[in-house]
C-alpha cells in the first residue's frame, strides 16, 4: 500500500512538472512572437513618411522596435547620421533573393533625417 501511495505521489509531481514544462514553452514562443511583432514594419508605412516629417508622427506610426533582433538588424547596414538616434526594423514585405529587408529610420532635432532599406546580413 505504501508503494502504491508512493508511486502515485510520483506520478502526480510527474505530471505537475511536465503541465508547468508545456505552459512555459507556450509562454516563451508566445513571447517571441510578440517581441518579433515589435521589429516589423509594412513597407507602405516606410513609403508613407518622408524625411522631415515630425519625429513623434512617424514614430506613431511604428511599433516600439525594442526586440532581441535589433542588434542582428543594425549588422550591415550604412553609417547612421551623425548625431542622430535611429531604430531598425524588418520589412513585413516580400524577402529579395533570399534575404529579408532592414528598414532603419533616424531622427535627429525632431524631425526625420533619412530612411534607409538595406538587406539583412
């Protein structure tokens, strides 16, 4: 009887362990997602603005931009404008030869100072 009781105690942590193990892969793509969410921009809205254009309509028009990707999306591109603060993001459009579309705004006085679109190393 203690062995029973022993086996099923085992077997119920087992379980316990094994759910809590499938909610946080669940959890973490679900995560992932969201975070690649924030990097990706349609290339109309790239089209749309022009530089000039006040800062704080253009970045309303983006998401946040803050990922793990951004790094990998700074890899290759030009030299930023001096003085400027830029964010990176990947083109929601179709892939050219393979690889993926960086588009990389920069603002400098409130005010867009270029748009760039390179390919992704």
């Amino acid at each position: 009887m203690a062995q029973r009781k022993g086996c099923l105690i085992g077997c119920g942590v087992a379980l316990v362990l094994g759910i809590g193990a499938v909610v946080a892969v669940v959890f973490g793509v679900g995560k992932v997602v969201d975070m690649a969410g924030e990097s990706m921009v349609d290339p109309a809205v790239y089209e749309g603005v022009k530089t000039g254009d006040a800062e704080g309509d253009v970045r309303a028009k983006l998401p946040s931009g803050e990922s793990f990707v951004k790094t990998a999306l700074k890899e290759g591109g030009p030299v930023e404008p001096e003085g400027s603060t830029c964010a990176w993001y990947v083109s929601t459009g179709e892939a050219e030869m393979g690889k993926e579309t960086v588009l990389r705004f920069c603002f400098k006085d409130g005010k867009l100072v270029e748009k760039t679109q390179y390919p992704m190393k």
